[in-house]
C-alpha cells in the first residue's frame, strides 16, 4: 500500500512537472506592481509571480504597435534566442504569453536599472567602472559567440544594471533583422562598424567593435564618431577616425586596448578572451565582475 502511495506521489510530481514545462501564463498568474519604464512599443511593470512569489518584469507590448511596425516575426526571432540564453550578464527572459491585444515578455527584474541614465548621471565612468562592465560585456559576448549569437546592437540604452550592480544585457537585438530594424526605424551609426554601415560581409567582430566604442563612450561620455550630421558618423566610422579628448584624463592602457578594438579590418580586432587579458581590464576590473560604486 504504501508503495502504491508513494507511485502515485511520484507520478502526481512527474505530471505536475511537465504541466511546468509547458506552463501557459496569463496575467492572473501576476501581481502586478509599478511601472519600471516605457519602451517604444509598450510598457514595462514589476510584477511577481504569485505561486513562486518570484519578482519579475513585466514588458507589455501592444500587438497593434508590432504590426504597425512590422515587427511581429522579428520579435518572435529575437525572443526565441534571448530566452535560450543563460548568462549572469544576460537578462534571463522566462516565458511569455499574450492575449488579444498584448504580447506580455516575462523578464529578469534587473533593480537598478538603466545603465545609459548612470552615465549620464555620471558624465563618464571611472576606469574602475569601465572595466569592470566592459570584462563583464566580453564575457557575455564570449558565451553569445560560442552560441552562434552575434549580437551587433551593443549600446548603452540596451543593458540595464542588477541589484548588486552586475550588468545585463537587456534587449533582444539578436538577429540579422536587427540591424535592418536599426537602420529603418533608429537610424543610430555610432555604434555600427565600417563593414556595417557599409553593408559588406561581418561576422561576430563586429561585437568587439561596438564594445570597443562602448568602451570609449563609457570613459569619455560621447561615443568616438559622434557627428551632428548622418553623414559625418559615416566617415568618421569608415575612415576609423578615432581622437582622444584631452579632458577626462584616461590611461594609455585603456587607449590601448580601445585602439585594438576599433580596428578597421575585423579579422586584425583583438579577439574578446584576449580583451579580458589585457593589461588594462586585469588592472583596473573588479574581478568579482561587481561595480559596487
Ligand atoms: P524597453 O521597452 O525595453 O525600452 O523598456 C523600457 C524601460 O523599462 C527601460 O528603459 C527600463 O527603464 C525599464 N525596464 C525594462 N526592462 C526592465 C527590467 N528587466 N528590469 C528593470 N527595468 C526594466
């Protein structure tokens, strides 16, 4: 009898398991609680599970704006990868689910927010800082390349900052689409490499660039090939016209390693576990990949 009993515990456990797996949400699954932000397609809320009690983030889309847009079979692409990625510098997205006007994206809650309104915040990061997030983006790149994912929409907007002040990459700009997405809708070159906005053949280098004008941008404030004109960026991005500003003052081995990133031919960047060798990230990045501040 008893063995009998514990069977059907077991196999009570085993279907409620899978009942997990191919768990389908829906908002009553959720408490919803305030506003964490506004995307250009809907909104995003904390929330929490109430079964686990887990806190999560809730991005709400509305479908109209998807297809207005038409962004609908990208956004599948893109949640498809992200939410195959499990990465400490990657923002977990757990599941999904919709209705009739909403897709609603269940996301890591990531406390501390956006890192772009940290820099603008703090003008430009201490060396410290940006080493610690740039050996944090090389690790996660390293793990997306090793996956086949090349992510090509580095930028700060994208990455948003943990409770204990780890950075996550927060977007789902993943795909070959992204960069189509980028060039109609955003039209932002400043981080796009030569052979991007050219649009010759690239390969996953093109993350090194972007994390090499990261890299700038964090140190210095502005990204390197900033230009009041479209056309300006251009250039200066093919030409590889990269300056530094006297003012902050900033070590030569960060310029170093900056130099080595934005290179022009994409097989001659500095490959990424090499980027983590450098002198200046073994210096200066906290090896826990933790800013405290
Ligand atoms: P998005 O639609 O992704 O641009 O998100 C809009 C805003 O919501 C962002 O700028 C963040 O301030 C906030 N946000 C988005 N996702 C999260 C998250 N996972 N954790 C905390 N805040 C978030």
């Amino acid at each position: 009898m008893a063995i009998a009993t514990e069977t059907q515990q077991q196999e009570k456990k085993a279907s409620e398991a899978s009942a997990d797996v191919q768990k389908r949400w829906t908002l009553s699954d959720f408490d919803i609680g305030k506003p964490l932000g506004r995307g250009k397609f809907g909104h995003v809320y904390l929330a929490r599970e109430k079964r686990s009690n887990h806190i999560v983030a809730l991005k709400v889309l509305f479908k109209s704006q998807l297809q207005q847009s038409q962004v609908e079979h990208q956004l599948r692409r893109e949640v498809e990868i992200q939410s195959h990625l499990r990465h400490p510098n990657i923002l977990r997205l757990y599941g999904y689910f919709y209705d009739q006007k909403r897709v609603y994206l269940i996301l890591e809650y990531a406390a501390r927010g956006e890192l772009y309104k940290e820099l603008q915040r703090c003008k430009h990061f201490s060396e410290r800082r940006a080493a610690t997030y740039v050996a944090s983006l090389a690790r996660a790149l390293i793990y997306c390349h090793g996956k086949h994912v090349i992510h090509r929409d580095i930028k700060p907007e994208n990455l948003l900052i943990g409770a204990e002040g780890e950075l996550k990459i927060a977007d789902f700009g993943w795909s070959v689409h992204t960069f189509n997405r980028r060039r109609t809708m955003c039209g932002t070159l400043d981080y796009l490499p030569p052979e991007m906005v050219e649009s010759v053949e690239h390969d996953a280098s093109v993350d090194i660039w972007s994390l090499g004008v990261l890299c700038y941008e964090f140190l210095y404030g502005i990204p390197p090939f900033e230009a009041r004109e479209h056309s300006d960026t251009y250039r200066r991005i093919v030409q590889v016209d990269l300056k530094f500003p006297p003012k902050p003052v900033i070590s030569q081995t960060a310029k170093d390693l900056i130099s080595q990133m934005l290179v022009r031919d994409y097989s001659q960047r500095l490959p990424l576990h090499k980027v983590l060798q450098h002198p200046w990230i073994v210096q200066n990045a906290e090896p826990s990949g933790i800013y405290r501040g």
